[in-house]
C-alpha cells in the first residue's frame, strides 16, 4: 500500500527533523549549547503565538474584502478536498487581516467548523455516487475521529514545547508529502476515467453501427442516481446510533479538555484528565477495529469479495495499527497548526480505496467534530472576538455548502471524480506555500538574532 511509504517517509524525515533542533540551537548561539533566558523564552513564545491579543475592529475596508474571498474559495476548495483550509486561513488572518497568531488560529477553527457543519448538511441530502449506502462511512468516522482527537491533544502539547522552526519544517515536510502524493493520485484516477470514457464511447459507437439500443449499457458510479426522494436520501445517510457514538466521544473529550483547561499545568489532577483521554479512545477505536476485523474475517472465509466499508483494504493488525497512527498523526498535525487535522486524513481515505466523493465526505464529517471541539474551548477561554468570527463563519457556511454544489455538479457534467483529488493536492500544496514562506522569514530572522532555537519546558511554558 503506497499509504505505508508515506508513513515511513514522513516517521523518518520527522524523526531527523526533531534530533536535528540540538544542533539549529547550537548554531543559532555561535556554538555554545545555551539555556533560554527569560527574554529569549519570551520572544519565541511570542513567534508561537503567545504575544498579546490584537483584535482590529470589524469595519468595511480591502483587508475585510479581501479576506471574504480568500476565505470564501479556501473554505470551497478545502471542504470539497476535505482538508478544511486552516493552511490558508491563519496566514491570511494574520498577514491581510492583522490578528495575532493565536486569535488567528481560533478564527480559523471557526471557520472549518462554519465550512465543515454547511458541507455535511449538503452531503446528507446526496445520495452514494454507486451503491446504496450512506454517502458518509461511519465505520471509518468512528475509527479515525478519536485517534484524531487523541493527536489532536497531543499536537496543542507539543506545539507549546516545539520552536517555531521545527513546527515549520514539519508543516513543509507533511505538505509536501501529502500533496505529491495526492496529485500522483489524481493522475492515475484521471488516466483511469480517460480509459473508462473512451471503452463508453467504443460501446456507443459500436451499438450505433448495428442500429441496436443498448439497455443500461452505460454505467458510470461517478453519476448518482436520482431514484429516491430528498427525504429518503436524507434517512438513508443518517445512522443516528453511529452518530450517538460520533457525540457522546466528543462530549467526552470536550468535558476532560474544560476541566483540564481550569486546572493548574502539571498537576496530579492535570495529568490524570490528559491521560483519561487514552481510555476514551482506545474503547472507542478498539471497538471499530474489532468490528471490522470480524467482519472481515467471516466474509473472506465466506469467498465475499465485497469491502465491509468504503476502504478497500484487509482489515488486518497491520492495517489497522496504520490506521490507529495515520488518525494520531492528522490529529498531531491539526493540534499543531490550528486545522482541523484533514490535511492526513482526506489523502488518507484516498489511499486506502474510498472513492473521492466519499472521502470528501467522510473526511468533513471527522473535522466538523474535531474543529467544533476547539472552537468550544477557544470560546470558553475567550480566545477570538465574536463579530469577526460570526462573520467569517456565515462566510464559510455559504462557501462550503455551494463549493460541494459546485464541485459536486461538475464532477457530474465531467463524469471526473478526480477534481476533487486535484482540488485536494492544490489546497495541500498552497497551504505549504503560504505557511512554509511565513515560518521560513521568521525562523532565519530568530537565527541572525541569535534566539533561543531549542525545545521549551512544557510547564513553564503553560
């Protein structure tokens, strides 16, 4: 599986970029392995984005203007790939608009979340592209969302402890990775429609020729079948058991992050909440994991060839434990950098053999939880002003539901589910761009002012 060499080419280039901080911090010192001061600490924790809140005021200007539009298409195209967008929204909040960098991430958390919620109604009122089952898989949902919440933790802990530099390095890294990958995908899939339009037009061709009329000749699963009403399409995508589960996890979480949040960093009580997060998932994953494996099991012993889920994998322990660390590392990454963790699971889901609208879906759906679990603590602890928020959001929630429209419709037209694929790998790779530029400009600017480059003590930095 080609997801299996993106694991160990991102493990390995992560590992190196994390042993190679001793070595930055030394030269950023002229050679001498030196200990943060207070002013060094402070100034680095500022470029982390714990400098003081900078809130402009809500008014008509270019900056309001054009950030609606940045976030109307970042929120379009990154909800139709099923990466959010957060790559594109915090540079954009912080460069055009003015916030700094932590009210920016909790704005943009807003916005996948606004984006995210809009697309996931549209989605509930569209039927599967070729077979009837709901167009969202809540197998996968329910195996990825609470890894991704547990790395998700896991990120926000680490992003307090990293220097911006290795946060930078890592975000180009992944980007990189993923968006290369996600292109090569797109290629094969466009080639693979190219071969299957041209064997349509030869049958077409060839059924003309003869004067015959070939019943039900073309079967395209990239065209979803208006068959059923609005309504039914509506009960059939929704599985109100699975989604119990989806909430009671993020109630769960959200309930030990509050409490955790009001309580002093490192204590016994701190440290138990964050390791009762573990238990919450583990029962969660290995309930699926066992599920899936079971089932499996019983129709491959039967000779069914058919996928118990949209994956079209083997659910084996290796498999599965590639999953478990894929959803930890999404989460990871979104906990980092203030997205809603897509940027792994949407290549993700590609990789394993879910067809793209699905993963789209699938993968919004995950997010919606995971951004909504942030925008709640943010909230809490006041951490963005409401009228930019409410705003950027209603911006989002249009962009989100008429870009699946859009995109959808297109997709159709075109009988080209790849577009989105495209549209995945395109989002990806601008996020490395404009994140990349930005963490580049400020890191070269802490080496040539000699600033502490090396990993902070996690609780004197809370």
């Amino acid at each position: 599986m080609a997801a299996k060499g993106l694991v160990v080419y991102l493990l390995t280039a992560f590992s190196l970029a994390v042993v190679s901080v001793y070595f930055v911090n030394n030269y950023a010192n002229g050679g001498d392995d030196a200990k943060p001061s207070s002013s060094s600490s402070n100034a680095l924790q500022q470029n982390l984005g714990s400098e003081d809140k900078v809130w402009p005021e809500l008014k008509f200007s270019w900056r309001v203007v054009l950030a609606t539009v940045i976030g109307f298409l970042g929120s379009a195209c990154g909800t139709v790939g099923g990466v959010g967008g957060g790559g594109i929204f915090v540079p954009m909040l912080t460069l055009i608009v003015g916030f700094d960098t932590k009210s920016a991430a909790a704005i943009s958390k807003c916005m996948i979340m606004g984006a995210s919620a809009s697309s996931v109604w549209y989605n509930l009122r569209v039927p599967h592209p070729c077979r009837d089952a709901p167009i969202l898989d809540y197998d996968l949902a329910l195996l990825f969302q609470p890894m991704l919440m547990l790395g998700i933790t896991l990120g926000v802990s680490l992003s307090v402890v990293f220097p911006y530099w290795l946060i930078t390095i890592l975000i180009i890294i992944l980007f990189l990775g993923t968006s290369s990958r996600s292109f090569c995908k797109a290629i094969e899939m466009w080639n693979e429609e190219t071969i299957l339009k041209k064997s349509m037009e030869d049958r077409r061709t060839f059924a003309n020729s003869h004067g015959e009329l070939l019943i039900n000749a073309e079967y395209d699963p990239l065209v979803p079948k208006e068959e059923k009403t609005a309504l039914q399409i509506l009960k059939g995508n929704i599985n109100m058991k699975r989604m119990s589960m989806l909430v009671l996890v993020w109630i769960c979480f959200l309930l030990l992050q509050v409490i955790k949040n009001n309580t002093t960093a490192c204590t016994l009580v701190y440290w138990t909440l964050t390791l009762l997060q573990l238990p919450v998932a583990l029962i969660v994953f290995g309930y699926e994991c066992v599920k899936l494996y079971k089932e499996s099991k019983k129709r491959r012993m039967a000779g069914n060839q058919e996928h118990i889920c949209e994956a079209a994998i083997e659910w084996n322990a290796t498999n599965i434990t590639l999953c478990a660390l894929c959803g930890v590392l999404g989460g990871t990454v979104g906990g980092l950098l203030g997205s809603g963790g897509g940027f792994i699971l949407g290549p993700l889901l590609l990789e394993i053999g879910v067809i793209p609208q699905v993963a789209s879906a699938t993968a919004t759906f995950v997010m919606m939880f995971s951004s909504s679990l942030s925008v709640v603590e943010f909230y809490l602890l006041k951490r963005f002003p409401m009228p930019y928020a409410l705003y950027l959001m209603a911006v989002s929630i249009l962009a989100g539901f008429w870009g699946q429209y859009f995109i959808r419709k297109m997709v159709t037209i075109l009988k080209r589910a790849s577009i989105i694929v495209f549209i995945l790998s395109g989002v990806i790779f601008a996020s490395a761009l404009t994140m990349g530029l930005i963490g580049i400009e400020k890191s070269v600017r802490m080496i040539n002012n000699h600033e502490f480059m090396g990993f902070l003590d996690f609780c004197s930095s809370q």
